[in-house]
C-alpha cells in the first residue's frame, strides 16, 4: 500500500501567503517562500502554491515566486492558478514545479488536460476542482457543482462527472476541494471526497476544511483520499507537519517520516 501524502497549500496573492474562509473574506498571512521552506524541513511531503486570482484577473502565474519557492524546497512542488495553455505549464516546470494544476482553463476547454498530459506527462498534470454543493438534480446527481474563478463562477456542471472526465483526459491526480469547507476548519467534504475516490483510479486529494488530525485521519481513512491537503492548521502554527504526520502514524495509517 502506498503511503498517505500530507500536502500544505500555499495560496498566494500580490506575492504574499493568504488565506479564506468559503473563498472569501482574504488576508495576507505571511511570506510563502519562508513558510514553504519552514514546512520542507519539517517533513512535509509536497507543497502546492495556488495564485488565488490569476484566473480572476485573467493574467499569468508569478512565476519569480514559483522559483523562490522551489529554490528553498526539495520535495514534490504542484503549482496553479492561471494556467491556460501547454506554454504556461512548461515555463512553469522550467520554473521548478513538479506539477501543474489546471482548474478553470480547463472547465472551459477540458482538452488543455489532455494536452498538458501529453506533453508534460500524466503524472506531472493534476486537475483541481473547486466544489459547492448545491441540491441534487437532473443536473447534478451528486448533488455537487464544479464553481470557477475562484468561487466566483458556477458552471452548471456536476463534480462527480467532471472527476470521470478528468481522469478519462489524462489527469494524473484529482484535487477536491470543497468551498463550503475551506477555511472552516470543522473537517472535510468526506461524503463527496470518498464518492470520487471510489470511482478514479488515480490519486484523489482531499482540500477544505481541516482543523484538527482527527480530520486528517477521517479524510484518509473513511474518505479514501490519497492525501489530506491543509493550510489554516498549520499557517497559524496549532499544529507542525511534523506532529500530523507522528499523529497519523501513530493510528496506523502508513505515512513517510523524515527524521
């Protein structure tokens, strides 16, 4: 079995970490290159930078950022926000990232995940997702709709099936995030988070809503979720990677410890 992943998100705006609640109401927190090398030595697994209104604004990623990031980690870096074309996430993997992550572009042209997995590789190309729920429906089954531009846009589009085509293009991993969890810390979306991860057969990320390791371990255990993604926890110092990912193994769960 392979082990569990604990992922930090650092969402980024004008250059400084910030962070929401339901994708709104932003602060500034922070500096992200020292919380991401701050989180690297303490024995995080992978990092993911998020440029929270490059798709909003309709411009590019920051990508000096993205290089000072990667220049002071030395673990598995996923990058999004604003990614539009095969050109945008190349110059960005010559900036230092592992990965990209396509969101919004690819609601609007879903062939973009095909191209970027065909010419940076399946494994290097992930679809993030930014989920509300709504009621259940002809329309959305799941009872789940896909929302772009950083909450801003609902698509009239169903989660659960944008997952299967996610996967059907070339995605090598699926992040759901769910907005009605983030920033609320009372735990994760586990009813949807388990509906997809039992469906795909790639790597599923569970975003939005963790407060405490009990919710780490329900995401990954009862949600089926492949990694557990945090922000609050960890930006506003109640917790270190390093006593999340001792808490998890501690319960059994199989994650990697860096000592």
């Amino acid at each position: 079995m392979l082990s569990k992943r604990l992922i930090v998100c650092l969402d980024v705006r004008a250059g400084k970490l910030a962070k929401s609640v339901k994708f709104v109401n932003t602060r500034d927190i922070g500096d992200p290159v020292i919380k991401a090398r701050e989180y690297y030595e303490d024995g995080l697994d992978e990092l993911v930078f998020y440029d929270i209104t490059a798709s909003s604004e309709k411009r590019n990623i920051m990508i000096d950022v993205v290089e000072e990031v990667a220049a002071q980690t030395f673990i598995p870096f996923s990058v999004g926000g604003g990614i539009r074309s095969v050109d945008d996430a190349t110059r960005l993997r010559m900036a230092g990232a592992e990965k990209i992550n396509v969101n919004s572009a690819a609601v609007k042209r879903p062939e973009l995940i095909a191209e970027c997995a065909y010419a940076i590789g399946s494994q290097s190309t992930v679809l993030s997702m930014d989920i509300r729920q709504v009621k259940e429906s002809r329309t959305f089954p799941s009872g789940y709709e896909i929302v772009i531009d950083g909450g801003r846009t609902p698509m009239g589009i169903d989660a659960f099936v944008w997952s299967l085509k996610g996967e059907e293009l070339g995605a090598g991993e699926v992040v759901v995030n769910s907005i009605d969890a983030d920033g609320t810390r009372q735990g994760y979306e586990i009813k949807l988070t388990r509906m997809i991860a039992n469906a795909l057969s790639i790597p599923v990320i569970a975003s939005g809503g963790a407060g405490t390791p009990e919710h780490l371990y329900e995401v990954l255990t009862e949600g089926g979720a492949d990694a557990a993604l945090v922000a609050s926890m960890v930006h506003f110092g109640e917790y270190t990677c390093r006593e999340l990912k001792e808490y998890l193994h501690n319960r059994d769960v199989k994650v990697r410890m860096r000592y």
